[in-house]
C-alpha cells in the first residue's frame, strides 16, 4: 500500500489507524521505506465530503511519492453491504479504465 483514502463512517478513526502502521514498521521491519529518502506513505480522509469526490480525489489526485510510484498500478477500494456504492465505485473505476 502506497496511498490510503478513507471515507464513510467513522473514516477518520480509521484513517488514524492505518496511518499508525507504517510510522511503527519505521521502527521495526521498515517494510514501508521507500527508494528515497522522502518516500511515505501517504494517508487521507474525506469524511465530509459525498462518496463521489471522495473517488474523484482517490482516481484523479491520489498519487504516491516517487519512489513508491513504480510497480502501484492496482487500485482497491472495499464496500461494506452497500450495494449501491459499490456499483458507483464500479462505474468511476471503469470511467477511469477507459480514459488510459
């Protein structure tokens, strides 16, 4: 994982969450160092914002640092019993497959 973006619920506390990890592996394992030295993880929350831009900013906007930037080419987004939102994310994620 190269980029975080969370929205929904509680997404902040979420976003903290994930955020912690890398800055704990720094200290451990440093699985998340990147080629350079100002390569980090980076992390977002959107939660006042309609799920539309949040994918707009996670499509359009979200990129990880140069070093991470090689070998990020997938794009995961998770849907908890909520169909339409899935079928939304779907849609933005096929828009942006057609537009490369």
């Amino acid at each position: 994982m190269v980029y975080f973006c969370a929205w929904g619920a509680d997404c902040e506390r979420f976003h903290d969450i994930v955020d912690e990890t890398p800055a704990e592996d720094s200290l451990r394992e440093g699985r998340f160092v990147g080629i350079q030295p100002n390569d980090i993880v980076m992390t977002t929350w959107h939660a006042d914002e309609a799920l539309e831009d949040a994918l707009d900013f996670f499509i359009d906007l979200a990129h990880p640092t140069e070093g991470f930037a090689g070998g990020s080419e997938s794009w995961v987004a998770l849907v908890i019993n909520n169909p339409e939102w899935a079928d939304l994310i779907r849609r933005k994620f096929a828009s942006r497959a057609k537009s490369l």
